[in-house]
C-alpha cells in the first residue's frame, strides 16, 4: 500500500477534492471522528481550521492518501488497522480524523485528513520525518500481505522511472495524452541514442524538438507546445545531459523552437491529429457510455442497499429495545440482573448486525470492482493501440518533413505534404485512429485517471 502525506490548509480545497464526485465514481465517508461536531466533511475541516486560528499554525491538517496495489481486493479493516499504526508512528492517535473512500477505473483508495491542533495544548502536533516512517509502515503492509512490493521499496535505486508528479498528469492531460507514455516515449529516445544528432532525430520521429529552456538547461518540446524537462523526465542529473548533448546555450531557445513548430508541423499535424481522433474517438465511443450507465447501476445498488440496511437496523434496534422493560418491572429486572443479561445480549447482537452490514456492503462492492475492472481492462487495451497509432503518425510526419528539408529550395503546402503521407501507405483514411481523444474528449467520452505514486 502507497502512503502519501503532507500537512497543508485549505479546508475548503481539501473538502471539495474528498467529495470529488465528477472526477471519482464512487466517493464514500466512511469515518468522521466524534472530535467533530459537525455531520459532513465541509463543516468538520472547518472546525479543524477555526481551533487553528487560536494557534499560530497554517498548515492546521495532515492530509493522508493510501492506494493499496491495482489488482488487490483490500478490505476496510487493513485500512483502519493501518491508519491506527500511522496514527502512533506519527503521533496523531486520539486527534480528530475524517476517512474517505475513492473508486475510480476499478480501484478503491483512502484519504484520511486529521488535525494537527491538539485542543488541551492548543498548538501543533509536530510530525518529525513523516515520509521514512510512512515508508516502513508501507513495507510491512506489502509483506505481511503478500503483495508484489514495488521495486523502489526494496532499493531507491531501483524506483520506478516512469512514476510521474501531479503536475506532469495535468500536463499530459491537456495534450490528451498519457502521462506515462509520455516519460517512456523520451526515456525510449535516450536509451537508443549515443549523441546529440541520433537523439534529435529520435525525438523527431516521436513529435519532440529539443531545446534550451528558460529556466532549466534542456527541455523538449512538443507539436503541442507543451515543454518538458529532460532532467526531470529522463532521470538524469545535468552534467550527464551536458556530456552527451553539449552546452545548452547552443540549442534554440523555446520561443525559437515553438516558432519552427508552428511552420513545419502544425498545419499538416493538426490535420491528420484531428482526423486520427474523430476516428478514434468514434472508436472509443462505447466504453465510457458503457462505464457512465455502470456507474449509475452501481449507484442505486448501493443506494438500495444502504436503504435495506437501514431499515433492516431499524427494526431490529426496536426489538432488542422491547427486551428492555421500563417502570417497576424494569426497576426489577436490574434487580434480578436481568436488565444487564439482556443489555449485553443487545450490545453483542448490535456489534454482529454492523459487522453484517459491512460484510454485505464489502461484498457488493467487490462484485461491482470486478465488473469495473474487466471494463477497464478494455478501455487500456484501446489506449495502449491508440497510443501505438499516434506515435506511428509522428513518426511517419517527421520523415515527411526530413524528406521536405532536404530538398532545397522546395516548399511544400499541406495539401502536397499530405499525398507524400498518402503515398507511405501507414495510415489510410479508414484506419487513422487518435490517442488524443480517448482521454478527455469532453464531459461523455472523459476517462480520467489519478497520478500513480
């Protein structure tokens, strides 16, 4: 299980990003702790910040995320034991917590928000190396659980190169890509390269010009306009770059590379792009109307099923009540002990009749995981060709343009352009497909998904 946290602000940020019911298909509150007044998250982080303000902390909350592995069915209770071993390593046992679930694309993962204010000192609770201690909690879940345990968790070295930040999954988004193939698609282009012609050329072929960035010393650029850091994509520390790619005041600034962009690749790119994604995304049509009517059913399932519940408790509650006499006969059986056989006998049956309920529910809910899973095994099958299709057309474009550069004097429309495309035979108008259009085409064909950690 992946243990991610911080401390922060932002009560209302962090209660809409919780209750994120567009972006998540399921979103359940399972625990808000009796340290709360109110009933709803909203109104309990807004406790949290208004006992803050009688301290001089900013970041009143430790925000928490826990994603158990994809392909595991995780029951509650590992959740709540492991948040009670977090909760003592970081010392935050006793304080105020609110815990909620997340289902999107098959998985279910956990957030628990707590407050750092601790109410009888009225200052900060200070949580000293949060991230070495979160570490070894989530090395002993994978283990005492059998879980295939991340490389990176084994050795820092060995840590997955194709994990990515927050910040690149917006990017990639905006270009309606992956943010993963992303990272590949350049880290490919390295590994195969050996000096600074073969990996422009290698970054061609995938739709990446290389340049020299504002800030940073190397950067690619997409046909997007999107700038990438190598440094931070590749892995790779500076002089490493430098060894191989020379000095970067000699490459063309962004403004440059952005400007040559736009005269060689955007008029034929967006073209053909569009045409791939209008392709594709007739293609990809059925999946996300299939997950949106899923998404419904699974919905009134558990809304059904909660209702049942509730009922079924309701009923039962007044029957153990009933056991209970009132008046003198009640008065009597405390006498007689009666009244406390039958106190017991209530508490033990209420506790199984819970724990009932949440097996029910666990159950429901690992039924419709697997029907989720088995559709969302379908949608990567169509990302992972979408994405093939769209490295195939950068690659087939930037021969186009080579073969355009090399003869001098010679300018070619799209229109002349796009009968040498024709000519390769790669795509043909019957069979052109977009990566672009599967990932956020709009709020019926949207399939989001989370950065992996």
């Amino acid at each position: 299980m992946i243990l991610k946290g911080s401390q922060r602000g932002g009560a209302r940020q962090m209660a809409l990003h919780l209750m994120n019911g567009e972006q998540n298909e399921h979103v359940s509150v399972h625990e808000i702790s009796k340290g709360f007044v109110a009933g709803d998250v909203l109104g309990a982080l807004n406790e949290a910040y208004a006992l803050s303000k009688g301290t001089k902390c900013v970041q009143f909350m430790y925000a928490l995320s826990l994603n158990p592995p994809a392909n595991e069915k995780v029951p509650v209770k590992v959740f709540e034991d492991a948040l009670s071993r977090i909760e003592e390593r970081l010392g935050l046992t006793g304080q105020p917590r609110v815990l909620v679930f997340h289902e999107k694309e098959g998985r279910r993962h956990a957030h628990c928000v707590w407050s750092r204010i601790n109410v009888e000192e009225m200052k900060a609770i200070n949580i000293a190396y949060p991230k070495r201690k979160l570490m070894a909690i989530a090395r002993d879940l994978y283990l005492e659980h059998g879980w295939k345990m991340p490389k990176g968790f084994v050795s820092s070295r060995e840590k997955n190169p194709l994990n990515y930040t927050r910040a690149e999954w917006q990017q990639a988004l905006r270009t309606k890509q992956s943010p993963k193939a992303i990272k590949a698609s350049l880290q490919d282009c390295w590994a195969i390269s050996d000096t600074k012609k073969a990996f422009e050329n290698a970054l061609k072929e995938r739709g990446y010009f290389l340049a020299k960035g504002d800030r940073r010393g190397y950067v690619a650029v997409d046909v997007y306009g999107e700038v990438y850091s190598l440094s931070r994509q590749l892995g790779i520390k500076a002089k490493d770059l430098k060894a191989r790619l020379g000095v970067a005041k000699a490459l063309p600034s962004i403004k440059e590379t952005k400007a040559r962009i736009e005269n060689q690749v955007n008029g034929l790119f967006k073209g053909y792009m569009e045409e791939l994604r209008k392709t594709q995304k007739r293609e990809l049509k059925p999946v996300p109307a299939t997950k949106h009517t899923m998404t419904r059913a699974h919905r009134t399932d558990r809304a059904a099923q909660k209702a049942y519940q509730e009922k079924r408790w309701a009923e039962e509650e007044r029957r153990r009540a009933e056991r209970l006499r009132k008046g003198l006969k009640g008065v009597w059986d405390k006498l007689t002990g009666k009244y406390w056989k039958y106190r017991k006998a209530n508490e033990h049956e209420a506790w199984q009749a819970l724990m009932r309920d949440r097996r029910e529910q666990e159950e429901l809910i690992e039924r419709q995981i697997d029907q989720r899973q088995a559709l969302q095994r379908q949608f990567d099958t169509l990302r992972e060709k979408h994405e093939e299709e769209r490295k195939n057309l950068l690659r087939d474009l930037s021969r186009i343009i080579g073969m355009d550069q090399e003869k001098a004097g010679r300018s070619h429309t799209p229109d002349t352009l796009s009968g040498k495309f024709q000519e390769a035979g790669k795509y043909s108008r019957a069979d052109r497909k977009s990566s672009s259009g599967p990932y956020n085409d709009g709020p019926e064909e949207n399939i989001d998904y989370e950065p992996e950690i």
